[in-house]
C-alpha cells in the first residue's frame, strides 16, 4: 500500500464530508440516492474519457491527437467517483488494495490457463475440487447434527450451506483432503496436464475464483487449468477438446455420469451420498493412495 493511495483516500474522503455526505451519519436511503447519483457521474466521466481517447468517426483517417493532461483529468474524476462509492459502502483502501491484487492474481491465472496447450495426445487428468482435492467432511458432519441431511442422497440440502461459504469467503480456509497435494504432483512430474473443473458457481458468486486460486496456492495444489462449469461434459468439450482425460476424478453423481456419457473413464472417490451409482466406465477408490495405484501403475485400486 503506497503513501500516495492513501493520501487520495484520506483527501477523498474529507472532501465528501465536507459537502454533507458523511457515509457515518446518512440514513439507508440517503445512502442510496447519494449512490444513484454517483453512479450517473460516473458514467457521464467515463462517458468524457473515451470521447478524450477514443477515435468515434470511423471515416476520419487521420487519428487525433491525445492530450495526456486531458486524459490524466478524466481519469482523476473517474477515480474520484469511485472511491466516493467505495467509501459510502465503508470500503477502506487497504480493502480496495487487497480486492485489487486478487483480481490481478485471478487474471494472470486466466491468461496462464489460455496459454495451456491441449492438444488430442496430451497426457490429461481432470480433477473435481470439493470432495475430491478440498475437504467439505466437517460441512457434512454440521448437517447431519442439525438434522437436516438423514437422506444422504438429498445433496441439494449441503449445496444450501456451502452457498453460505460462497458469499463470505469461507473456501479460503476449507483443509485439504489427504493425500491430493502429493497425488496431483507426482501426476504433474509423470507428465500430466492438470485440469479442475468445479461447479462452484462462479458465475453467481463473483468472489469465487479469487477465493478457489488463493486456496489453491496457499495449499501448493498443481495445476495447469482451473475451469468453473455446473456441467463437467459441458467444460471438457468447450475447454479441452480435443483432449481427452485419461481419467476424472469425482465424487459427485450427477458429475460422474455427465462424464461417463460421453466417454470419460471415471475415479469415483467412495462417499455415503454416490453409493448408487454403477457403471463400466466408472471405478470406485476410496484414496488418493488407490488414485495413484491406477493413473501411475495401471492397476486397480484395491484398498478400502
């Protein structure tokens, strides 16, 4: 955090005061028509910096020239609108800061998976998050005192309570499930590609692919391409085509038979909610020491 960021913090902030818009004493409706009436300038600033850099007449051939002190301008009001907004919502800097690192950690990890190179003989393992490589045992345990989970089969009711984890961040400090960290590099050093796909719904919850790539480098987790999609197949045929998994690894039922239709040999991790589920394609382990017996030896996971 620079001196500099938060001096223009400070002086934002006091200025906002001293126009009467004290975030600290305005009502929850005075909040939202100052927040209304910022967005507007807001948009009229953003509005002024692309007519200030922006060439609109396609038939002029000749590009105009760009003022750099008129840029500076508008980009200064810009920011000022926003750090207005941020500071009626009590957003301090250093929590702007923070947000602004992990956003730039979330893009540099998109650019890196699009320059992941799959081609149809890539050595491939697909690999499901929740269940599989994060441990969500105690979110289980929690259900069943409260009673709300007897039928193991009704899995809806634990994507209820992770929906909670969702919104406050809570997957940033889920433990790891045994074994998986050491499983997934030895996969990495024998030549494999990498690729998570979990239905975290990324899409509905902003904050999730921030939260899913800070715990998978807090935890050393090895990957080559990290993809959110409720529909496994789905992901493989948008993402990875044309290669192939060797194998996926799941624990989820509906997932593991989206994979096997379409021709995905499937490791299913053994839990009480997918006993149901049978098929050729699909082999049951109950270890990442019995995923390791099959995707390095060829062997059959024997161990219960």
């Amino acid at each position: 955090m620079t001196d500099n960021w938060q001096r223009m913090w400070i002086i934002q902030s006091e200025q906002q005061k001293a126009f009467g818009l004290d975030p600290e004493v305005m009502t929850g409706v005075e909040k939202g028509r100052v927040v209304k009436d910022l967005l507007l300038g807001l948009y009229e600033e953003t509005q002024e910096l692309s007519r200030c850099i922006a060439q609109h007449k396609q038939h002029i051939l000749k590009t105009p020239s760009i003022e750099k002190v008129n840029v500076i301008e508008e980009i200064t009001d810009v920011m000022k609108y926003l750090m207005s907004i941020a500071q009626v919502f009590d957003i301090n800097a250093e929590e702007v800061f923070e947000g602004f690192l992990s956003k730039t950690q979330v893009i540099s990890d998109k650019a890196e998976g699009a320059r992941c190179e799959l081609e149809k003989d890539t050595k491939l393992l697909g690999v499901d998050l929740d269940g599989c490589v994060a441990d969500i045992s105690s979110w289980q345990r929690f259900m069943e005192k409260q009673g709300k989970m007897a039928d193991w089969e009704a899995i809806d009711e634990l994507e209820t309570l992770k929906a909670e984890y969702y919104r406050c961040g809570g997957f940033r400090d889920v433990p790891m499930i045994d074994g998986a960290r050491e499983a997934l590099a030895e996969f990495r050093t024998a030549g494999y590609k990498i690729v998570i796909i979990t239905a975290r719904p990324h899409w509905q919850y902003k904050r999730l692919y921030a939260d899913t790539i800070h715990w998978l480098k807090k935890n050393g987790i090895e990957h080559d391409l990290l993809l959110f999609n409720k529909d496994k197949a789905e992901a493989l045929y948008e993402h990875i085509h044309p290669a192939t998994p060797a194998w996926f690894i799941e624990d989820r039922d509906k997932h593991a038979m989206e994979l096997v239709n379409i021709g995905i040999n499937v490791l299913l991790l053994d839990y009480k909610y997918n006993k149901n589920v049978e098929h050729d394609l699909i082999t049951r382990v109950y270890n990442w020491d019995g995923i390791k017996q099959i995707v390095l030896g060829g062997g059959n996971d024997t161990s219960d």
